[in-house]
C-alpha cells in the first residue's frame, strides 16, 4: 500500500491556516464585547420605543378620523335639516 505524500502536504498548511485565524477570532477584547452588547441593548431599547411611539401616533390617527367622520355626519344632518347643498368631493 502506497501513501500519497503530496495531497498531505497541501493539507497541512490550509489546516495550519485555518487554526490560526480560528485562534485569533476566539481572541477577543472583554471589555469590547460588553461595549457591544451594552450598544445593542441600547438598541434594543430605542426600537421598543420607537414602537410604542407609532403605536400612540396609530391611536391618535384613529381618534382623529373618528372625530371627522362625527364632524362630517353632523354637517350632512344639520345641511340636510336647514336645505343647504354642502358640495361633496375633493377640492378641485
């Protein structure tokens, strides 16, 4: 039985390789990790925000339609109540 060397030695320098960078990827700064994981709370934190925000603004729209649509069924009573033509439609 015959061993082929030259497939072994293009092997051991890409796992050689592949060792350092692996070794070096698993080198990291404590005080860096916790920098980013602070930051990505904060993070986090500003996206929860954010969405209780468009949340209140989506209640504040709603109210407001409400309140045009009263509005508008008011004015179509009292128009319908005093003979007066409202004009329907957009402004053109």
């Amino acid at each position: 039985m015959r061993i082929d060397r030259s497939s072994s030695r293009r092997v051991a320098p890409r796992a050689i390789l592949v060792g350092v960078v692996l070794a070096a990827a698993s080198c990291t700064n404590p005080e860096r990790e916790a920098q980013l994981l602070a930051e990505i709370s904060a993070m986090g934190d500003a996206l929860n925000d954010t969405r209780a925000y468009v949340a209140d603004l989506e209640m504040r729209v709603d109210s407001l339609v409400r309140v045009a649509v009263r509005q508008d069924s008011a004015l179509v009573r009292l128009s319908e109540f005093t003979g007066v033509q409202i004009p329907r439609g957009g402004p053109q």
